[in-house]
C-alpha cells in the first residue's frame, strides 16, 4: 500500500488517541518507521497490524478499527486536493457509486504501483444501493465501509449504514491475499448493501420508466444501428459475437490475415478480444449486466494483415470478377485493400532505396523499423436492449494521433462521425488507456530491477560470506578499503591445535577406504566448525587430519585462554558424541606472542607466525587421545580462574627440550 494510506492512520490515531497511544501501537507491531512517505510503497499487512494494535489499546472491535482507519483516509486525502475529483463525479451519492473504478483509472497516474479493487453499481432503489466489490487483497471490506460511510457524510449529507449480504475468499484481518487451494487466480468477492435515502437520485433518472409516447415508437433496425454505430459489438447470452459495425469486421480482417473471415461472427468475445479493463473481471452474461454503468476495453487479438483477408472475406476471384457486379461493401473493401497494397508496396520501396527516411525512435534516438500494423484498443460501454434480447458494446477505437490512427490501418473517415473521436486523433490528445499501457511498461522494468537488484544483493552476500570464510572481516574491510598494513602483532592470543586420530592407514591402497577417511574427516571437520563461536575463537585452516584455531585474534580478547579451554572441552564432548568407530582426537593449547597477516594473492589465508604457534603444534602432537595438554603458562593462567587441571610432569618437545605440561580436566564450576 502506499504511503498516504499510513499517514491517515497515523495521523488521526495521534489526534483521537494521543501520541502515547501511537508509540504504544508501533511497540506492538514492531513499527520501525518514525513517519510516513506519500508515494512509497509499505507492506500491506500494517494496515490489520494497526487495527488489531488499536483494538488491544482501546479495548474497540478489530472491525470498529479498520471502519476508523477507511474514515480516516476519507477525511486525509482531502488535504492533497483529493475532494475536488470526488465531488466532480456526480450531483448523487450514486453517481460516485458508479465511477470509483474510473477514478482509480485516472489516480494510476499519480499512483502507478496501486493495486486498486474494483466495484460496481449492481441495483438501486429509493432506499440505497447495492455494489460488488473485487479485490486482490483480504481483510479489507470493512475498510470500505468506513471509506463509503464518509464520502457519503461529507460529500453529498447522507448518513449511510452498510453491511455484507455475500463474501468468497475473504479472511478477516489479513491482506496478504485469499488462500489459494488451486493453480487459478482467487479474488475477493464481497457484496455489500449500502442504506441511505436515495429518492432524489431515483426521481431523477431519466427512462426509468418509458413514457406512452416511447411506447409507440418502432423498433430500431440492428442493421440501421450498426450503420450508425460502425464500431458496435452484439453479443447473446452465451457472449457470443452475434452481429458487429462493418469497421469492426474490416479492422478484424486487416489484422488476422489466413484466419476465415466468417468464423468471427458466431466466435466467443475472448476469442476475438482480450478483456483490459476491467481486469480479472468473468466475461459471463450474468456478470457484464450487473457492470453495465462500468467502461470496459477490450483489445483485438490479430496476427497481421493483408490483402488475402479481404479476398477470403468477400469470396472474390481476382482474377476473374466482374467489377460491375460487386456490391457497395465489396467494393469498400475492395478498395481499402488495394489502396493498403499500394501504400505498402510504396513503403518497401522507399525502405530499399533510402534508409534516411527511416522513422526515428524518439526515446532512444535510434532508427525505428516498421513493425506492421499496432494492436487495436477499443473504449465503451455494455448495454442491454431488451427488444433483441442481446448486449451492445458501444465502443470506439483509443487513438493517440494520425501516425497511430495510420499505424491500426485505420482512416479520420471510419471514425464516428459524432463525438470527438475525430478531433482527439488530430489534436494528438493522449489517451488514458495508452499512458496506463507505458505504465504497467515502467511498473514492469521496475519489478524486473528490483528483483536483479535483489539477485545482486544475494550474489554479495555469497561473496562476502565466502571471503569471511577464508579472512577475517575486520582485515578483510581494510583490504577494500585497499590499505596496506594487514600485518599485525598480538601480545598474547591462544592457539588451539586439534589432530584427528585413526581416520585413514596410509599403508591402504583402496580408494573405498581413502573414500571413507574424507566422509569421517568431514564430519569431524563440520563439528568443530560448528563450535566456532566468532569473534571468541576464530578458524585459521585445516591442514591434512590437524584443525587450527586461535583466541585473541584478529580480535583483541584478554579471556582468550578460557574461550580456548571452552572450545576444547566442547569438541571433545562434540566428537565423543558422533561415536565414530575407532575416531579419536587430541588437542594441544599454548598463549604467547603472534604475528598474524594475510598471504597470497591466488587464494588468501590468515595465518598465524611465532614460537607459540610452534609450541601449541608441539603440545598437540604429544598429546594423547581424547586428552587436551596445556602448556605452563597457559595451564596456571586458567587454573586461576577455576579451571580443572592435572601436572603431567615434563616432556620432551622437539625444539625445545624438557617442558612441563598439564591436562585440562573440566572447566570452572
């Protein structure tokens, strides 16, 4: 939802309830946001959040809350010049009724990524009205209402009392969307019946009821009407194309070339035309006459154009015709054909000879070829005539300007010769349906960044995560930010060695066996990984069956001597735990000096230098198994702290002679 939408609630929660009572609110829901933006786009489940947060603080009804919340964007949206349009639809509550779906149309505009409902006028009386409302998101019908109550209050003095007679799909607090059991899309359906004194509206309506004069008029020839109207539609109950205006037929024809031109009357609407507007409306006959007050669009479907659509449709041998004998529409179309023959053939030949005259792209500058004829958009109305039993779609063709009316194969004459069809085209007047198309356009490139925005994210994540893996983040950010000194000295860090025991026989030539030794170093690998608790203990590398790891380094910690204690005497419990057969491990910690920094260019490493990483190395490898051997100092520096140890006396170390050693029993208590 956009922002305005959040910044009504917000703003009348602090009026109504105090600023405490909002700060309460956001606490419960977790709102991070301080404030609202108009034109950004918020997560649509605040808006229940809100409610139900409202609710627990005032002790009022969830459906009380969103009825307020639909009160208070009525009485906002006002602030931004909002009440001027809603006032302009009409002098009747019901004439609003009936345009909401083309105000959403015209707000697209200023709200490009708004995910409007869409609702109809079903029935009126002197006591009310009836509408249906459809909807994407749930949760949201007694928003509505609060929404509905207040245009009706403010704007036209009616006091307005509404309630549900029918609801599909819709899950009260929720909006992310009804609960899809099947592979189709579900939309809410909610039918409400709105209370209010409509007398005047229904006095006022004009052939309501037919007066005696009208009653002695003849019927109207359909073939007269379609002459009037050529861009007409008639439609059975079964939504069938039952007649059509001559300009629909020729437009159809010049745009489906090789398709019989007889099977489009008698052909389903939708296999003909693809529904725009209203979107994700059921093009049933039950349906289209509750949405008769609705514009609907419709665009054709073609596959091209060419002469041999006129020939199949008016079953004309070229060859051997008696022009003499056509009649008056096969010589219409005759002519339109041979004339669109003549400008095209003209048209290759000007491609061939000059590419100067190329049409030029205006929004890239670039050489534009012809793409053939532009898809048709057709704008109107359904009406039901009660004498033929039939719907009518009056419609005419959306068109920007000449080089589009040219574009759909079209002339100023096919136009209606009344409206302002004509003048529009030469105006080059824009047109709603046409910005709307540049819209969804945008919306789309929009929605394609944001997800290669989001994929990048994701590959960056995986790169630093695999940096991190191999150097430490504080040296690793020193390293972008291309600094130089990445060498460091410690005064004092634990280096932890761990050496895994009877994994793999050299001696063995089997390559199950050398297999096997990989799978069981693995997981005893994957269990010290997983005991690594950052920044206390840091992984340096993993070299043949022996597991290095520090304390105190890269960053600075003055108990490193006990999280390295802590790390021993959890992988031993760790590594006893997984029972692998005759697995065991040894550990050897010493405390002293390093010098730590990254190595090479092709595969970087943090490693560690120093005689205490050659101590640490000597304590491991004269360990014994499932034993943890500390050296003097380490082992007196955590004895102070509680630490469990036993002298095991001196041993000979390579390098280093005779050094007095102890084992780590347990920790402190």
């Amino acid at each position: 939802m956009y922002g305005m939408l959040y910044e009504s609630v917000q703003h009348y929660i602090q009026q109504e309830y105090g600023m405490d009572t909002w700060k309460k609110i956001c606490q419960i829901v977790d709102c991070k946001h301080q404030s609202f933006k108009t034109h950004q786009i918020y997560p649509d489940k605040l808006m229940p959040d809100f409610a139900a947060a409202l609710s627990a603080c005032t002790g009022e009804s969830f459906d009380f809350c969103m009825n307020f919340f639909g009160k208070c964007f009525v009485r906002f949206f006002s602030n931004f010049g909002y009440d001027k349009m809603i006032r302009s639809t009409g002098r009747y509550f019901c004439d609003f009724l009936q345009s909401i779906d083309n105000i959403h149309v015209q707000m697209r505009f200023t709200y490009p990524k708004m995910k409007s409902p869409s609702m109809q006028l079903t029935n009126v009386d002197d006591n009310g009205a009836v509408i249906l409302y459809r909807s994407g998101r749930t949760g949201m019908s007694k928003y509505l209402i609060g929404q509905m109550t207040e245009v009706a209050k403010e704007f036209y003095g009616l006091d307005m009392t509404a309630y549900v007679l029918e609801s599909q799909n819709d899950i009260c607090g929720g909006t992310a969307g009804p609960i899809k059991l099947t592979d189709g899309p579900l939309t809410v359906i909610v039918k409400y019946r709105l209370d209010f004194d409509n007398r005047d509206y229904m006095s006022k309506r004009v052939n309501v009821i037919a007066h005696p004069s009208q009653l002695k008029m003849p019927s109207v020839d359909l073939n007269v009407f379609l002459e009037l109207f050529p861009f007409t539609i008639v439609l059975d109950h079964d939504m069938r194309i039952t007649l059509a205006g001559e300009k629909i037929i020729e437009t159809w024809i010049l745009h489906n070339p090789g398709v019989n031109p007889k099977s489009f009357i008698g052909s389903h609407i939708l296999e003909r035309f693809k529904c725009r507007r209203p979107k994700d409306t059921l093009i049933e006959w039950e349906t289209i006459l509750q949405m008769r007050t609705v514009l609907f669009e419709f665009e054709l479907i073609r596959t091209g154009h060419n002469r041999a659509a006129y020939d199949a449709a008016l079953n004309i041998d070229f060859d051997n015709f008696d022009e003499a004998s056509l009649n008056e529409a096969q010589s219409m179309a005759l002519a339109s054909a041979q004339e669109l023959s003549a400008e095209n053939a003209k048209d290759d030949a000007v491609a061939g000879t000059s590419k100067s005259k190329e049409e030029i792209d205006p929004a890239t500058g670039q050489r534009r070829h012809s793409v053939g004829l532009r898809s048709i958009l057709l704008k109107g109305q359904m009406f039901y005539i009660k004498d033929v039993d039939s719907l009518i779609f009056l419609c005419s063709p959306l068109i920007e300007n000449l080089d589009e009316l040219h574009g759909i194969g079209l002339y100023l004459n096919d136009l209606n010769p009344h409206g302002l069809s004509r003048e529009l085209v030469m105006a080059g007047w824009q047109h709603c349906s046409k910005l709307e198309i540049m819209f969804e356009k945008e919306e789309q490139r929009s929605d394609e960044l944001e997800k290669s925005l989001e994929l990048a994210d994701s590959w960056k994540r995986q790169g630093d995560e695999l940096l991190y893996s191999m150097i430490p983040r504080p040296i690793a950010e020193q390293m972008r930010k291309s600094e130089e000194h990445v060498c460091q000295s410690f005064e004092e860090v634990s280096v932890i060695f761990i050496e895994v025991l009877n994994v793999y026989d050299s001696s063995s030539n089997n390559i199950q066996d050398a297999m096997q030794a990989v799978t069981t170093l693995n997981k005893v690998f994957s269990a010290l990984d997983e005991e690594i608790i950052s920044p206390f203990v840091y992984k340096v590398e993993t070299v043949g069956m022996v597991y290095m790891a520090v304390s105190g380094a890269p960053d600075v910690n003055p108990l490193h001597a006990e999280h390295a204690c802590d790390l021993a005497l959890r992988v031993m419990k760790k590594v006893k735990a997984h029972a692998l057969p005759g697995v065991a491990i040894r550990v050897g910690i010493n405390s002293g000096p390093v010098v730590a920094g990254v190595v090479g260019l092709k595969v970087p490493r943090y490693c560690l230098f120093g005689d205490t990483v050659n101590t640490a190395s000597r304590m491991e490898s004269s360990s014994d198994p499932w034993k943890i051997q500390l050296s003097n100092y380490t082992a007196l520096k955590v004895q102070k702290v509680g630490y469990k140890v036993e002298a095991r006396g001196f041993v000979k170390v390579k390098g280093k002679g005779e050094m007095e050693t102890y084992w780590l029993l347990e920790g402190p208590e």
